[in-house]
C-alpha cells in the first residue's frame, strides 16, 4: 500500500493515520518500527503511516566530518526514506502549522509553488513531532555572508570543495594576503560538530598538501574557537584536556573562553582581540529546536522545546507524541530533580522505539511505558586514527577511541546494505590513497551550458551562482 507523494495530499484516512512530521532519527526509527508492529494493519487498511520530510532521506550526522574528509562517499551517510519506509506513505515537504484540536497539519510541498493551489491539510489520528533541529546563529556581523554550516550532507560536502579551492586559490595567486587568507580555516563551536570537522578536515588538507609545489602542510593555519573553557564536554573533562594537548600538537590554534565578534570583510574578529583574515568560517556553535514549534501552540520550555512526559506524549495534548530534539523528556535515571535527557542521537534512536511501542499500546488500549535510558557514555573522533572516549566509565584516547568511535557508529547506522557499504569504504581506504578531487561544480551544474549559450552564469535566476 506503499506510496510517495510531492504535493497531492494523503486521501481520507481508511483506519487510523498516524502522522510523522520529521524524516530525521526519531522520524525515520519511529515510522520503521511501527511499519514492523502494525504490518498486518497497513496491509489491510486498518492503518496507515504519513511521513512529512523536507528531504527525502534522513542523513547520519556522526559520518558527516568523514564524508567532508572523503573518507566514506556521500550517498553512503544517507539513508533513502522509500527504500527503508516501503510500507508508509512519504510526503516531501514542510509542516506549517499544526492543529490540534482539528487534528491536521498545513504542510506545503514541492509543487506548492509550482500549482499555485497552495498548502494542504492531513489530518491526523495520531501526530508524531519529530522535526529536529536548525543551526543556532547569533547575530554576528557577517556571519550571514560568509559563514558554513555544518549539519547537511550537502554543508559537508561544499565545505569539502571548498577548501580545496581555498588550496588552489593560494597555490594560484601572487597576493600573499589572498594566500594567507586562503590557507587559514576558522571553526567556531567546540562541541562534536565543531571538533570532528575541523580534525577530519585538518587531516585531509595535511595530506592534499603534498601534491601542491608551493603549499607545505605547516603553511596552513587551524583555528578552534569556543566560547567556554572546555571542548567536548560530553566526553569529560579529562577527556577534554587530552583532546585540546592532541590538537594544539598538530599546530592547531585551540582557543577557549573566546567568542567570534565579528566577520566582516572576510576577517574574524575574536573577543581576546586576535583578527585572522580567512575566507573560510565555519560555525559550529550549538542547535535550536525547528521552527514548527512554535507554530503549533503547544507548551514549550525556556529553550523552545516540547514539554513531554516521560511516556513521551506533548504535556496537556490528546494524541500527540514527541521525541528527540523537539522534546524535552524527563530523565528518569537522574537524581537531579529536573533533569532532561540530552537532546542527541543515543536518546534519539531509543525514544523512537519506545515512542512507536507506546502509540501502538495507545491503540491497543493498553497502558504505556516511560522512557529510562542510562547515558552510556560519548566517543569522538579527531581525525584519522586518533580519538577519545569515555564510555560506561571508561576513558579511552588515541587508536583504540577512534576504534571505537567508528565500531560503534557503524553498528548504528542503519540498514545492512549501508553497514556493508561503510565498511568496504574504509578497507579500501586502507589500502588506497585519499582522494583528493574537489567537485565545486556540482552546486552549479548548469554553469558551462549558460557559458556555451553565451550567457553568463546565474543571469537567468535558475543555475545561477
């Protein structure tokens, strides 16, 4: 009974709907497991599952810093919603606004804009909020200009192509202040984003290095900036301390208790006074709940997330569930009166299936469970072969952390046939050398045609640069 759908909306429901808004972790592992629990009931129409996503995959963010660094190819740290969800109903687009007295979600599609017939409503029995997050940015004089993200396949990637541009920028130029500005990176933010994407790329550009004439690894210059006194807090802070001494012995700058002020003109201004000209600025710096949230009137705490209970239901609301970084869920194994569990991929993962049993119960008629999930611990990697980990009360640094860190990330990533695609990435990486191809081109594809018609790129609105 498996369908897609870019603008026309799920006709009426033929038993009771359930409806996912989010193709993200807790979006994609709610939908499967209920797909697996309710097989007999989509089958026969007593059911039927709707998966609202912007994209039409959901991307495993802890492989973003390697697919950066080449390490594993792109298609590979995305997983396709209608090969894994071949028995739900997947709608590419975006909730507006959700009601939920009427019980209906304003979603507008791809062919929104195209049919001019404007957003349409599903309606809903049962609503999953799963929406994730978006970058937090502050207001930071061009930071809207000139800053990367970091937290889309397609962010990795660009970022990726460009600094190797930045490479054959430097390598092409007789400015020495284009040159220095070219080979010098700035990452702000010292969370796991930030971290891991400056080392894996760090890593890369070290060895691309080599097949420039006029670029030496020690002619490119790192930056880390992070607001408080620690990076990689999750990991503890001894575990921290190792990580700063294992980046600041690869001549990276690591910078702690400074803030970015400024990036005008393509020149980072840092609160302890420093001012490094660099056209590469990636920011890092922390996550906020989607904006849907506050559209839906729903009770929200001080960091805008669904208040939830711990058997995952929205506080106050009939029928209405949430999980991951939309929610904040109470932890129970935590004696601090309070407490929440952290908005990352382990909790993820485990409240999506706690969350798709208790829906099923709720339809079942049957009692619902709470959520208890003990943090086992955080691992991380800083380039190739180097790491740091702190799990179960254990610390590990250097080879065996970074083993772990990719042990680990591979067993949870989902599907066998990406497991199995990782891990052929990575023999082969063992026994072949790093590419080093940069791809900018591909975020202008239609560029050589408009030059062939004589046209200069981006002159019409539609291939532009």
């Amino acid at each position: 009974m498996a369908s897609d759908s870019g603008g026309t909306p799920p006709g009426p429901p033929p038993g009771a709907r359930i409806l996912v808004v989010g193709g993200g972790y807790v979006g994609m592992y709610t939908a499967l497991r209920l797909q697996r629990k309710l097989k007999q009931r989509l089958r026969s129409g007593e059911a039927e599952i709707v998966v609202v996503t912007p994209d039409p995959y959901m991307t495993y963010q802890p492989f973003l810093p390697e697919a950066a660094a080449g390490s594993i190819s792109p298609r590979h740290v995305v997983v396709p919603l209608r090969r894994v969800l071949p028995h739900c109903t997947i709608v590419i687009g975006e909730a507006q606004r959700i009601d939920t007295v009427k019980r209906t979600a304003t979603v507008t599609t791809l062919a929104t804009a195209e049919d001019g017939t404007g957003a349409i409503e599903i309606p809903y029995d049962e609503i999953v909020i799963a929406p994730g997050s978006v970058s937090r940015t502050l207001p930071v004089p061009g930071l809207a200009d000139h800053g990367f993200g970091f937290k889309t396949i397609e962010e990795a990637i660009g970022l990726r192509n460009h600094v190797i541009e930045q490479m054959d920028i430097a390598s092409a130029t007789r400015d020495p202040a284009i040159r220095d500005a070219a080979l010098t990176f700035v990452f702000v933010g010292g969370g796991y984003a930030g971290v891991e994407a400056l080392a894996e790329l760090e890593d890369m550009a070290r060895y691309t290095a080599r097949y420039y004439h006029n670029i030496k690894a020690e002619d490119l210059k790192w930056i880390l900036v992070e607001a408080t006194g620690r990076i990689l807090p999750e990991v503890g802070e001894s575990m921290g301390r190792y990580a700063v001494r294992e980046l600041r012995g690869r001549n990276i700058d690591v910078r702690l208790d400074t803030r970015l002020e400024s990036c005008e003109d393509r020149v980072a201004v840092l609160s302890d006074g420093s001012r490094f000209p660099t056209r590469t600025l990636v920011w890092t710096a922390g996550v906020k709940p989607a904006p849907l949230l506050a559209a839906t009137g729903l009770p929200l705490n001080d960091r805008g997330r669904l208040i939830c209970t711990a058997r995952l239901t929205v506080e106050g609301a009939e029928h209405v569930w949430a999980a991951g970084d939309a929610a904040a869920v109470p932890d129970l194994t935590s004696d601090e009166p309070g407490r929440e569990t952290a908005p990352n991929a382990q909790h993820a993962v485990r409240q999506a299936k706690a969350l798709a049993e208790n829906i099923v119960a709720s339809m079942n008629g049957e009692p619902l469970t709470e959520y208890r999930h003990s943090y086992a611990g955080s691992v991380a990697s800083l380039g190739l072969h180097k790491g740091v980990a702190h799990v179960y009360g254990r610390r590990l640094k250097g080879y065996p952390a970074w083993l772990m860190h990719r042990t680990y990330h591979l067993s949870r990533v989902p599907t066998f046939n990406r497991k199995a695609r990782v891990l052929a990435e990575w023999t082969l990486a063992g026994l072949f050398k790093r590419e080093i191809v940069s791809l900018g081109s591909l975020e202008h594809p239609r560029a050589e045609f408009e030059l062939a018609a004589g046209r200069r790129p981006g002159t019409d609105g539609d291939g532009g640069q």
